[in-house]
C-alpha cells in the first residue's frame, strides 16, 4: 500500500510583520487621482470678476477724475510754490507727514487690542487717500472699518473704536480751537466769518436736523434698539480703552497732536509765502475753518475747506490774494502731492488683503 505525501500547508507570515522586499526591486508609486472640485450649487454661476483686482485698479482712477477737474488749481498752487521759501516748505511737509503717525497712534488709542504698527501707519497713508476720493470722513472711516476687523477685532468693537475715535478727535480739536481763542481773543473778526443774516437760518436747520433725529428714535423701535445697543457697546469699549493708561494717553495725546500737526502746517506755508499774519493767528484761522466745514459733505473737504480756510485767513488780516495762495500751496502739500501714492499704499493693501 502506497503512502501519498500530503504538501504541507504555506506558512503565513505572523500578525503586525511586514514582508520583506528584494533589494533588487524597487518600488514605484502609484500616483493618485486628483480630487474633484466641489460642485457649485444649482443656478449659481462660476465666478470670473476680478473683484480684487478691480478694487486696486479704482483709487487710481478716482485720482485721475480728481485731478483733471482740479487742474487749473493745480497749476496755480505748483506755480505759487515756485516762489516760497523751502525751509518753511519743508517744515510744512514735515508736519504733514507727521499727521499721519499721529492718526496711527490715535487710532491704537482706540482699541484694546495690540495692532501690527507698520501696517497701521501705511492703512494711515491710504485712508488719507480713500478719503479726499469719497465724501468727508467716509473714505478713511471705511479703511480703518475694515483694518481693524481683518486684524481680528469683532465689528461691532471696531465700529465702537471707530466712533471714539472721531468723537476725541473732534473734542480734541474744539477744545483747542477754545484754548487758543481765549489766549488770543484777537485771533480773528468773527463778525467777517458768517455773511449777514446767515446765523439764523444755520441755526434753524440745525435744530430741525435735530428734531428729526429725535423723532426717528423715538417713533422707530428697531432704530432706537439698534442705537442703545451700538451706545452700550461703545461705552463699554471706553471704559476698557481708559482702564489702561497707555492706550488713554495714545487717544487723547494722538487726537491733540492731528490738529496741531495740520495747523503748524499752513502756517508754514504762510511763512513760506509770506503771509503778514503771526503764526498762531493762523493756527487759530485754521482751526476755525476746518470746525465751520466739518459737517459738509465733500470728498476730502475739496472746495469747501479752500473757501473756508481763505475767509478765516482774511478774518485774521491777510490780503486775499495772499491767503488764497497760502491756501492753495497748502492743500498742494497736504491732499495733492500724497493722493498718488496714497492711492497705490490703497491699492496695495487691498491686493495683499490687509484691508
């Protein structure tokens, strides 16, 4: 009887070992498919406008508008400067420039948070900008808005930093328009500032104005509910901002140094030319114009901040011609030799998302 050899069974390799490769093979990987894009919704097309770059591209074009619709004022003011003197102009560049870390450090004032300074001061530079392009206060308002929340501040506490801010800038700047008033009581004719019978009227349409804001508040609830909890807000956002020493001192010691910065500014430029008015008559002139033409709502104050400052100028004894050309080479250094490059800062930040 023949025995069968029965082949013994493979050995299987033991749990958690790996097999072993032969040197002489080497691996390949396989490459995988590439994933899918996500389908986008039903009836939502795909989306080809270059927002961004669209945004870039428009301060540009708004410096170009404004320009050519100014442009005999430019070269008036370019072949004024030609005969000043260039130290005070350059003081009056200086003072200019400084504006601008004033306003940074104002605005860090206004907020708890810590936000990153150069960025900071360049946002600075280009709300300069955004705001002799759109109505007055709204083109910086709007930069700073967005500033603030894309360092990371919720909306409503950026809105709440934002209003803190204007509302010491504007105390900042009364109260020194004050001071300087009862140092110097014959700064200016103050008769010569208003045209004769325009007191009344003025002060009818700010009442009115502030009746229909009253009413509004009162007869609108969703208004009145949405004001109380912006009030609460902000208070609170206050009370944080003076709880630490550094940022009350950055708010206040900020918005006293802007107005200040710009005054010694024009009166550089007074200098420069010529104008036959102390230095702080002027400051005091400029205060004076820039508080008369707050609530106007041109882009950057452009003709209406001219006119006002040439009056409060002659008030405090300037000849005309004289002042118009003080102002004029003064809103040269201050709106027109930034606005360019104010522009491209804008431009910038928007395209490195940093606003």
């Amino acid at each position: 009887m023949t025995v069968r050899n029965v082949p013994s069974p493979l050995r299987q390799p033991s749990v958690g070992t790996a097999r072993r490769t032969s040197p002489s093979v080497t691996a390949v990987p396989v490459p995988l498919p590439a994933p899918r894009p996500a389908p986008l919704p039903p009836g939502r097309p795909a989306r080809r406008v270059p927002v961004r770059q669209i945004l870039c591209l428009l301060p540009l074009l708004l410096v170009t508008v404004v320009a050519v619709r100014h442009r005999s004022v430019l070269v008036e003011g370019f072949a004024q400067l030609r005969s000043a003197q260039w130290p005070w102009l350059l003081a009056a560049l200086g003072a200019t420039c400084l504006t601008w870390v004033a306003a940074a450090v104002t605005r860090q004032g206004a907020v708890v948070e810590r936000l990153p300074g150069r960025r900071l001061l360049a946002a600075q530079f280009a709300a300069g900008a955004a705001n002799h392009l759109l109505p007055t206060g709204l083109g910086a308002s709007a930069v700073n808005l967005r500033f603030m929340t894309v360092c990371g501040v919720p909306l409503a506490r950026s809105s709440a930093a934002l209003a803190l801010y204007l509302l010491a800038e504007g105390v900042a700047r009364v109260g020194l328009l004050t001071v300087l008033l009862l140092v110097f009581p014959d700064a200016l004719r103050l008769g010569s500032l208003l045209p004769d019978g325009a007191l009344g009227p003025l002060l009818g349409v700010l009442g009115a104005a502030v009746l229909v804001v009253a009413g509004a508040l009162t007869f609108v609830r969703r208004l009145r509910s949405a004001v109380c909890s912006f009030l609460r807000t902000a208070l609170g956002e206050a009370r944080s901002v003076h709880s630490r020493p550094a940022r009350a001192l950055a708010l206040w010691g900020g918005s006293l140094a802007f107005p200040v910065l710009q005054a010694a500014g024009l009166a550089s430029v007074g200098r420069a030319l010529g104008l036959p008015v102390p230095m702080a008559h002027m400051a005091v002139a400029y205060l004076a114009a820039t508080v008369a033409v707050a609530l106007v709502p041109t882009p950057g104050g452009i003709g209406s901040v001219e006119a006002a400052l040439i009056v409060a100028l002659v008030a405090a004894g300037g000849p005309v011609a004289v002042a118009t050309a003080v102002v004029v080479g003064y809103r040269i250094i201050t709106v027109w030799l930034p606005l360019l490059p104010g522009a491209l800062t804008l431009g910038a930040l928007v395209r490195m998302k940093v606003i």
